[in-house]
C-alpha cells in the first residue's frame, strides 16, 4: 500500500515516502502529541494473508522494543489500524551507508573504523541481549554526516530471539547473498551471533574498498555462494593499498569460514586487533613518488609528534630514572598564553591586511565542498551531426563512475597544490589558467592525500615522441593506469555522457536543460566579468553543475577531427596520439553554441587561459 502526504494513522501525520525494504515501506511521518519526527513503517501488502509473514513482522517489533542503544533505531510502538499493521520508531537522519558508499567510493580508513566502531557496539549490545540481526548490511546502516558519522542500525526485520522457534521456511534464504554467512548459505537452522560479525566484516571490506568482494554483473548466484563457502574474502590491499594490519587483521578474523574460529565478542576482537579501543591513524606509505609528497609536510598528519623526527631527543641510559622538575607544572599555563597571543596577532594580520588582500578574506564565506556523484554505466548515443567534429552520431557503451559535482574550485587546489594559478581569485570559483599537465599533477597528489593510488606517471624529462605537429614546447611523456582508484581526468566519452545526464538524461541541448540560461554561465550572463561561484547555476539529471560555461573543461583524449569515425564503442579513450587535448563545455566568455554537450575544443597540454578548467573522475572496480 502507498500512503499519502498528510495521511493520519492515529496520532501520527505521514509526510513522505522515505524507503522499501522486504517487510514493507517506510515513511516518514510527525507524531502531533509529542511534536516530533518519527518513522513508520507499514507491512507490504503482500503480507496482509501471509500468517507466517505476519508472524515475522510481529516478531520484528517484539525483539526490536528490547533494544535501547545509542546506535540502535528506538522503537516507540507498535499498532493495527484497518487490519494494517504498523511500527512507529525513531527517525534517523542521514544518508544509508550503502549512499554514503555510492556518493564517495570506498571510505578512507580512519572514518570507516570511526563508523564501524560504533556498528560494533550495536551489533555487541544487541548480541548481549540473545538478539541476532541476520541481515548485517550498509542499506541497514544509517549515517548523519552533519552529526560527525553518527550511526544507527536499523532494520531487525529478520531478527529473532536465540532459542525462538525458527520461523522461516524450508529452502529460504533470509538476507542479501553477498554479506551472507557461509552457515546462513548452507540454509542452517541454528544461525547465532557469529553469523552476523561475518556479515559486518564483509561490509567493513566494502567500505574500504568501495566494491564488494564479489562481481554482481558477471559471477552468477551459485558462483558466489560456492566463494562465499569455499574462498576466503580477497585481501582489501589488492583494491586499496594503504590499509593497515590491525584493520586487515581484524577483517580476517571477522570473515572466517567456521563460524568457532570467528570472534565471540565484536568489542574484544576489536581491542585485539588495535591493542587499545581506538582506530589507527593512517598515512599513505606505499612507495611514495617524493616529488609528488614534497607538500605532505603542510598536512594535518605532520604535526603527529609521533611521526617526527626523533633524532635530536636526548636518550635517557638504561635504568635511568628522569627527574620531574617543578617548573613543569606551569608549562601548560605557559602554552595557553602563548597561544592566545599567537591568535590575537593573527587576527590583527586578517584584520589589517591591504585592500589586494581584502578581497581574498571576503571569499572565504563559504566554501563548497567537494563531492562525488555516481554516473551508473550504460550505453548513449555520442556526438551530432551539428559539426563536422561532432560527426558521426555513434553508439558507445561506458562502465560505472563516480565524477565532480563541482568544477575544481581554487581552494581544493590551493589545499593540494600550495599555489592558486587563478586569474579570478575566489575560493569558491573554478580555478583557472590551468595547463593539463598540471591537471594531471593534481589528480596525483590529491590521490596519494587521500589514499588511493595515482592514474598517471608522468616523465618530465622524457619527450612524448608520438605527437605530431611537434612545437618548441613542452611535451612530458605521459602514461595512464586504467586500473588504478585514483582521481584522473574523465575520457570525453565520460564527460559528454555525464554532461547529458547519463541513464537519467532527457535529451537536453545543453547541460540540464534546453534553455541555456537556467544552467549556463556564458557571453550573455557573465558580462564579461570573467568566472563565478561553481553550483550557482542548476544542475542538470544527475546533479552535476556548470557542465555547460563557466569554464571549459579540460579531458583525456587527444583531439581529433575524425576520431568518432575510428573510434571505440566500449570506453573510448580517444586516438593514441595528437598535437592537442580536448576541451568541453563552454566558458564565461563563450557563445552559447559552445556550451552544447556534444561541442568540442582542443589546446595544447601546455596552454593554460582564465577560462580553462576542470573537474575529476575516479572509476569503479
């Protein structure tokens, strides 16, 4: 059944639909005595002559009134209406952690632990009380970003009491395949605690690699469940190289075959793993390319005083004892007071800089950060028969990506690079006067920042002899990993597929629209003024801004002319060799022809103008 917006059931007031899961829809609704957010959820209308299904339904809300924890979804009551039966329960805020994955790829360790620790003191709280939830997994899972990860476990629609009598029948699977224990695959009836720390240790892998351990799209259901019994999970470092040992032991643990061999308690295996209650501090060490790190020295991570130099602290002999002197007692009087006058100073430096630099505070209002969206795969028809560049109209198919809702603005490359080699200064604008090499230095160091592994290795010294049309300028030799997760460049095929708005696309002339002036900054908006704030414009299907003006936007593929004629149909990446690179979207200061999806334009990977730019991709694996 599908309720309405301001539908009432009892003392609650429906306001819209927020999910479906296998026991029926959940909305979210106001209850009017309390004045308070809660969340409904109705039994399927399948259920409504199911006993048995009732059964579980019920059961569901009898185990869930026995929970009461932090990290657990509050049930408050549970009521029949019409011969409808319905759970009211806290309403979670938040993204499920299966769009949190979705949206940012795999999670960088310290905030995947952060999350997994407090899904570890649901599962252990839960398990405590006899009550197994059998159906671990992230669209289980709720995160509220706004409220530093806090987590809810939500949904024990499959739960039921150790020692309750089993209810579910013969030749059933309950759960999701890919996060099932191997007992839960072998359809065993006696399912314990143990079943679910399996299927948390598969989720954890997932967040630390972005990708499940198993490929949906070609290994069949019988090839996955014989994987899940008879291989063990695949080593997340393969994926994703800078996971630590503690974290990967732990994982090994969680995920082993025989459930006697997994942990008994969450929370003990955890302090196993990490020695203490805390999750690691990681730095990206995998052999390093030091001219790309020669900036990590400006990072959070440098003033960990255990990762400094040591070299020059005195040794103290071996049974030597060091003596307390007084005087140290007031050194932490000493380092407040410093620091206040250290800030005052600052503040007196903001406050009194010359009018050049005015404007530089003024802009730092509001600064939008950056996100990922998802671009599910499918196939488009590339190109049109506008120009002659454009031509053919061809078929390309294309896998999953995730790319920028955003151009890159000036201060992700002043937080990578150190520099802003902006015409327009504005930390929210796009930054500009960017050549693509560049570019592809920035995708390097913004990967080994954040722990994924570059795209490009770049020669500086070594000439790129298969261009043609050879000027005296520069030409680094340059190759791509199509493997790795790092940031990169999008292929023009994955920029005008994006730009059209994928599976979601409807044929726009323009990046979301048919009407360029809604989406578009260009000749007629800008005034000639040059770049403005990135996401000022609408977005187009799938959320993507400034696609169409603003800045053009720097690809992959070398151009040329004929290239749709000789072209890939299953992601292109364009001819192996050229004299220019190509360059989409339009600008500030273009017309509005050349801000159409299908438009191209080419410069030389040297050539940098206040209205080149760009924005990121990384793949999916």
């Amino acid at each position: 059944m599908v309720l309405q917006p301001g539908t009432r059931l009892r003392d609650y007031e429906i306001m819209s639909l927020i999910g479906r899961g296998g026991m029926g829809e959940v909305y979210k609704a106001k209850e009017l005595t309390l004045d308070r957010e809660v969340a409904i959820k109705v039994l399927t209308s399948r259920g409504l002559d199911d006993p048995l299904f009732l059964q579980r339904f019920v059961n569901e809300a009898k185990i869930h009134a026995r929970l009461s924890h932090s990290n657990i979804v509050d049930i408050y009551t549970f009521f029949e209406e019409a011969k409808v039966h319905y759970i009211a329960m806290q309403y979670a805020p938040g993204i499920t952690l299966t769009e949190l994955i979705r949206t940012t790829g795999l999670i960088p360790e310290p905030r995947a632990l952060a999350i997994f620790r407090q899904i570890c003191e649901a599962l252990a709280y839960a398990h405590a009380r006899g009550v197994v939830h059998r159906d671990v997994k992230p669209s289980n899972v709720m995160v509220d970003p706004q409220d530093g990860d806090r987590v809810k476990v939500m949904d024990f629609g499959i739960a039921r009491l150790l020692g309750a009598q089993h209810i579910t029948r013969t030749g059933t699977q309950m759960g999701t395949v890919c996060y099932m224990s191997p007992e839960q695959v072998l359809g065993e009836k006696e399912i314990d605690h143990r079943s679910d720390i399996y299927s948390a240790g598969v989720l954890l892998y997932e967040m630390l690699t972005g990708i499940l351990p198993y490929n949906l799209d070609t290994e069949s259901l019988f090839k996955i469940q014989n994987r899940i019994l008879q291989e063990p999970l695949p080593d997340p470092r393969e994926a994703y190289h800078h996971i630590s040992d503690g974290t990967v032991a732990l994982l090994k643990s969680f995920t082993q075959k025989e459930r006697e061999d997994r942990p008994v308690n969450v929370l003990k295996a955890w302090n196993v793993a990490f020695r203490s209650g805390k999750a690691p501090v990681v730095i990206p060490v995998a052999n390093p390319d030091k001219s790309v790190l020669k900036d990590v020295k400006n990072s959070p991570m440098s003033n960990n005083p255990d990762r400094r130099d040591s070299s020059h602290i005195e040794k103290t002999p071996a049974g030597k004892k060091t003596r307390s002197w007084p005087w140290l007692v007031f050194l932490p009087i000493v380092a407040i007071v410093a620091l206040v006058i250290i800030q005052q100073i600052q503040e007196m430096e903001m406050t009194y800089r010359d009018g050049n630099k005015q404007k530089q505070l003024k802009t730092q209002s509001q600064v939008v950060k950056p996100q990922m969206i998802l671009v599910e795969g499918g196939s488009f028809m590339m190109g049109s028969n506008a120009l002659t560049d454009e031509k053919p109209v061809h078929e390309v198919q294309l896998s999953s990506f995730y790319i920028s809702r955003y151009e890159t603005t000036q201060k992700e490359w002043k937080d990578i690079m150190g520099n802003n080699l902006s015409y327009f200064e504005n930390n929210d604008y796009p930054v500009e006067q960017v050549t693509w090499y560049d570019v592809l230095e920035y995708c390097n160091k913004r990967s080994y920042k954040e722990g994924f592994l570059p795209c490009y290795k770049i020669d500086k010294n070594k000439r790129d002899t298969r261009n043609y049309n050879e000027r005296d300028i520069i030409k680094w030799s340059v190759s791509v990993n199509w493997k790795a997760n790092g940031y990169r460049l999008p292929t023009e095929a994955e920029w005008e597929y994006a730009a059209r708005g994928g599976k979601k696309s409807n044929g726009y002339k323009f990046s979301g629209s048919s009407d360029i002036g809604p989406v578009a900054w260009y000749e007629r908006t800008s005034d000639d003024t040059g770049t403005t704030e990135v996401g000022s414009k609408s977005a187009n299907e799938l959320g993507l801004h400034d696609m169409s003006g603003n800045v053009w936007e720097w690809c992959w593929d070398w151009y040329g002319s004929n290239s749709y004629v000789r072209g890939q149909s299953s992601n292109p990446k364009g001819p192996e060799y050229g004299s220019t690179r190509v360059l989409r979207g339009g600008s500030w200061d273009s017309i509005s022809s050349y801000c159409r999806t299908t438009c191209r334009c080419s410069y030389g990977p040297d050539g940098s103008f206040n209205n080149y730019g760009f924005r990121v991709v990384r793949a999916i694996f």
